[in-house]
C-alpha cells in the first residue's frame, strides 16, 4: 500500500467505518419495509431491490474489504471475474427455467 493510500486509510479510523455501518443498517431497513408493504409490482420491487442491493454490496467491498484504499489496478482486476459470474448466469438461468416448466403441476 503507498504512503498516500495508507494515510487516508489510517484517517479514517473508526468514525467512518460506523458510518458506513449505519449506512448499511438504513439500507437493509429500507428493504424490508419495501417488501413487507410491496409498494410497487414485482418487477418494479426486483430493480429497486436489486439496486439497493448493489449499493449494499459496493459499499461493503469498498470499506469494509478496504477496496476504496487499494490502488485501481487491484480494484479493476475484479471486472473479469464479475464478467464470468455474470456469463455463467445468463447461460444456467434459461435452462433452470427450462426445469420449471417440465415440473409436473
């Protein structure tokens, strides 16, 4: 880690960390309330579920796997990774729609 990125990680400390915390706690109440009072149609409530999830998952990885103090090389070498899972789902998701149509009523 260079000096600048160690700097501004040791500046951080733990202030920012709760922060984020309480971030992810609004989040996640966000969600369950959206789901308990289901608001909008299900495809509405899938994006905006997804994408809360999204913001979820980019805030954890940024703070709390450090991410956001790790040089940009190592931060972009998880774009193939996420490319493949992503890959991957688009070929196994039409066959496991394919099983639930053979599934006998």
């Amino acid at each position: 880690m260079n000096t600048e990125a160690a700097n501004a990680h040791r500046e951080a400390g733990a202030r920012l960390y709760v922060w984020v915390w309480v971030y992810l706690l609004a989040i996640t109440a966000l969600e369950v309330f959206l789901a308990y009072e289901q608001l909008f149609s299900t495809a509405g409530m899938l994006v905006i579920l997804m994408l809360l999830s999204l913001v979820k998952a980019a805030l954890i990885v940024a703070y709390f796997m450090h991410l956001r103090f790790e040089k940009a090389s190592l931060v972009l070498s998880l774009i193939p990774a996420v490319v493949i899972v992503i890959s991957l789902l688009a070929v196994f998701f039409p066959d496991s729609l394919r099983l639930l149509e053979l599934r006998v009523p």
